[in-house]
C-alpha cells in the first residue's frame, strides 16, 4: 500500500465517514492544527529524553497520555456533525488534565508578571505547543455548534495544562524564566 493516495490533488479531503470538503475547511484546519500542535508536543518531549531528571518517565507518560486525547479530538473533529464519534471525549478527560495541572502548578513559584516563552529547549518547545493548541481553540470555536462543546473545553484546559508543564519542565532542569520588562 502506498502513502500517497492522489485524491487530495485537487485541493480536497475526506473527512471520516467519507464526506469530501475543501482542505480550507474550518473543520480540517481545526484538526490539523490539533496534529500541529500534537507535534510541536513531541518534539519538546524528545528534548527530554537525554536528560537525567528523577520525575521525567511520569511526566513523559502523562505527557504521552495527553497527546493520545489529542490525536483522539482531532478525529472528533474530522467527524460531521450528526455523526457517530467512534471514541468521544468525555468530561474525564479534561478533570485529568486539571490534575495534572493542579499537580505540577502546586511547587511553582508564584507568578507576579507575564513571563516571556524560554528556558530548556522542552520548555520553549511546550510554550510553542500552547500556543498551537490556542489556535486550534480559536478554530473550533469558530466552528460553533458543529462541534462537541467538550473540544473547546478540553483545548482550553491544555493550553493552560502546557503554560504550566513549561514553568514545570524549567523548574526541574534548570529553565530560567524570563519576565516580561514591558519598558523595553
């Protein structure tokens, strides 16, 4: 079987079920944007695989776990509406990541100013990945009711779930945050 199929050449796709759209279809960019970001998430990650960090193969795991949900809201994404999602999202999922987040927020430093996207390359690589994932927010959104109001939620939460796991990962390997000096 070959990668490449030919049927995308003429500027369509096929969504799951079969339905064709135009590849600037606000439903393929939202889950496009879902694999960018899932993306940027593994290559931050990878920058941790050489590091010698006690907590790293659970905060890898946990990691790993979320990028699998999102691989999963893009197919709910990729589903029409009126349409049988074959693994939906549930209310779980974005309780899970608050966990996470409550967790990894709970050593931090205080925050007294916005901070500027530095530190370890996982950390920079994490606020990329936030940023993305705010996009793909922004995407669904758009798509109103068209889409499972539990995709923006869960979105939203990991935007803030990767905001946090930066400051985390730079606090454990020695990341130095950087203030915004707004006087520049």
């Amino acid at each position: 079987m070959r990668i490449y199929t030919r049927s995308g050449d003429k500027g369509k796709t096929s969504l799951i079920y079969g339905d064709r759209v135009a590849k600037s279809d606000l439903r393929v960019e939202a889950y496009g944007t879902c694999d960018e970001a899932n993306s940027a998430i593994g290559v931050a990650l990878s920058h941790l695989i050489r590091e010698k960090w006690e907590g790293k193969t659970e905060f890898l795991s946990s990691m790993q776990k979320i990028q699998t949900i999102l691989f999963h809201v893009g197919a709910e994404l990729a589903t029409p509406k009126g349409k049988k999602v074959t693994w939906e999202l549930k209310k779980e999922h974005i309780e899970e990541l608050e966990q996470y987040i409550d967790e990894w927020d709970e050593d931090l430093a205080e925050l007294n100013n916005f901070i500027l996207p530095s530190g370890h390359e996982a950390s920079a690589g994490l606020h990329m990945a936030r940023t993305i994932v705010r996009r793909a927010e922004r995407t669904a959104v758009a798509l109103g009711d068209e889409v499972n109001t539990l995709v923006v939620s869960y979105l939203n939460r990991l935007s803030d779930l990767l905001f946090v796991a930066a400051r985390y990962v730079n606090q454990h390997l020695g990341g130095k945050e950087l203030p915004l000096h707004p006087d520049v």
